[in-house]
C-alpha cells in the first residue's frame, strides 16, 4: 500500500503552503522592518534597525535558497535522473517509475 506522503497532490499542496508562508514572512518582513525603521528614524540616537533587517532579511534568504533554488540543484527530479543514469550505465534496466520520465 503506497504511503500518503506519495501522493502527489499531498506532495503539491505541502509545497504551495510552504510557498505561500514565505510569502507571508517576506510581507511580515517588509511591514515589521519598514516600521522599525520609521519608529528609528523618528527616535534618533542612532540607527539599528539594520541589525533586525540583517539577521531576518539573512532568514528569508535562506529560506528562499531552501524553496526554490535548492529543489532544481538536489531535488527529487534530479536524484531520480540520476539514478536513472547510473542504472543505465551499469547496464540495468530502470524501474518503471524512473522509465516514463
């Protein structure tokens, strides 16, 4: 019996609800920082509010790096082709789930 975690419209809705988070995060970011930096600007004394959009900004690019940039370099697709491709330099046939890609 497959596990649930295969279905392919489990796997679509968990990563559109994680894009859609970051999106809310990077929202989060904007209204958060940009209000700090109003409330640093009319306080005076210095600024530090570059600190907070440092550190959070360095957060969500990581998170971006790990959304959309890191499934194209390593992802699932990737490591099925390349099993495919060793499986056909050892000269072995690939299972049916890696031939039809």
């Amino acid at each position: 019996m497959p596990h649930h975690d295969d279905d392919p419209e489990v796997q679509v809705r968990r990563r559109v609800r994680r894009k859609l988070r970051f999106y809310r995060d990077v929202t989060s970011f904007v209204v958060i920082v940009g209000t700090l930096a109003l409330i640093d600007w009319a306080t005076g004394g210095g600024w530090w509010v570059q600190w907070v959009a440092i550190i959070w900004g360095g957060i969500l690019a990581l998170q971006f790096l790990r959304m959309f940039v890191a499934p194209i370099l390593w992802g699932r697709d990737v490591e099925e082709r390349m099993v495919r491709r060793e499986l056909q330099r050892r000269g072995l046939k690939p299972p049916s789930y890696l031939e039809d890609k």
